[in-house]
C-alpha cells in the first residue's frame, strides 16, 4: 500500500479490504447504517416542516386571551401529539376539569402521525392567528 503513495500518484485501483487486512462490513452493519442513513435522510426532507412547526408554535403564544378554550385544546393535542406522540398516561380524575380536557385533546388525536400532527397544527394555528389579526 505504501507503494501507491511514495510515487506521489494517486493509485487507479484502489486496494482491497483485504490487501490492508480489514474484513469487510458484515450485512448486519451494513443494515444498520443504511437505516441510519436512510432516518437522516427522512429527518432532513421533514426539517422544514419541523422548523415551521417550531416558528408557529412560537407565533401561536402570541394568541390573544379571547381565543377560545376548543381552539387552545386544539392547538394544545396537536402540539403533543407532533412533540411527544400517542398519550400513555390514565385519564385524570373527573374532579381534576382542566387536565382532563387536555388529555381527551391529546387522546382525540392519537391516531395522527407526528408529520400529521405537526401539518393539522401549522395549518390551525395559521387560521388562529389570521383571525386575530382580522378582529384586531
């Protein structure tokens, strides 16, 4: 190998795995790092949705009190369900209202992928905010 190198020309056939005495990469490796390969992938094709989700979350805190309790049960499952994914917790108590009706937000939703949850949520939460500014 060195050989290739002391002439200073980079070699035209490049040597083998085992010419250097490395076995070459089991099929299990190879599966392994072509999933890993094949979920950064998928992450970078979704990345500017994650990143409008983000910026709409932010926007939707600006909402106006008047916004009402349905909408911001809405907004809040989604949320949860594109954040965190299906609900595992028990449902609250009856005496325990407000929890409660976050939990049947989140659970209403459960079936929505995170892509899902995170589309329904910028697409709501740009209806919100248009409103408000309609209204203001």
């Amino acid at each position: 190998m060195l050989e290739y190198f002391s002439s200073g020309q980079l070699p035209t056939v490049f040597p083998t795995f085992h010419a250097i005495n490395v076995k070459p990469p089991s099929r299990h490796c190879l599966a392994f790092f072509g999933s890993c390969y094949r979920r950064r992938r998928r992450l970078s094709v979704t990345g500017s949705k994650e990143e409008e989700f983000e910026e709409h979350a932010k926007k939707a805190m600006t909402l106006p009190e008047e916004t009402s309790n349905d909408n911001k049960l809405i907004l809040y499952g989604l949320y949860k369900q594109a954040t965190v994914g299906p609900i595992t917790t028990t449902r609250p108590g009856m005496f325990n209202m407000r929890d409660r009706a976050k939990w049947d937000a989140w659970k209403a939703v459960e079936v929505k992928t995170k892509e899902d949850a995170m589309g329904d949520y910028i697409t709501k939460a740009k209806q919100l905010l248009e409103e408000a500014a309609a209204s203001a």
